[in-house]
C-alpha cells in the first residue's frame, strides 16, 4: 500500500495547486500535525499500545517503539521528520 501525503505547491503561471507526494520522495516534511503523523503511522502498520501523559506509544514487530507527541492540533515541527525516519517510513 503506497501512503501519500497532501501538499499544496506554487507553480508559476498557476498558482497553488494541491498534489500528493508519495512518502519515500519526501526529503522535507511540511508542518504536520500529531494527529497527521498517528494516522501515517497507523496506515503503515503500528498498532496504538498506551498513552502516557500526552504521548501515545505505537509498537510494531521489529522495530523500537515510537513516541508521538499531542498537542492539540499544534504542528509538531521536525520531530515528525524525526518519528517518521524512526519508525522506518521516511
């Protein structure tokens, strides 16, 4: 199953257009929300084991377990970049 991520682009002589990059040709995350990161994290197969505070803990067989950080709908900055590439995804 191949994930894509929205993101909205400025062509000239178009404007903004909307497209969707596949995962594995992302070198620069664009500001995502925890909410966006949990929902890649979940397309590709890691599986929610606990909330502790306000970080959810995914595992997945062969891989260390990756902390997502929530709050609220803040954009979480590069620590998606960083919880992507540890979960193998970037």
């Amino acid at each position: 199953m191949a994930f894509a991520l929205p993101f909205t682009s400025i062509v000239p002589d178009i404007g903004m257009i909307d497209v969707l990059l596949p995962i594995q040709d992302i070198y620069c995350i664009i500001t995502m929300t925890a909410k966006q990161v949990m929902d890649i994290l979940k397309a590709n197969g890691w599986v929610l084991d606990r909330i502790h505070g306000s970080h959810h803990i995914f595992i997945k067989t062969g891989y260390r377990p990756v902390s997502v950080p929530i709050h609220g709908n803040k954009d979480i900055g590069n620590f998606a970049k960083r919880i992507l590439r540890e979960a193998g995804i970037s």
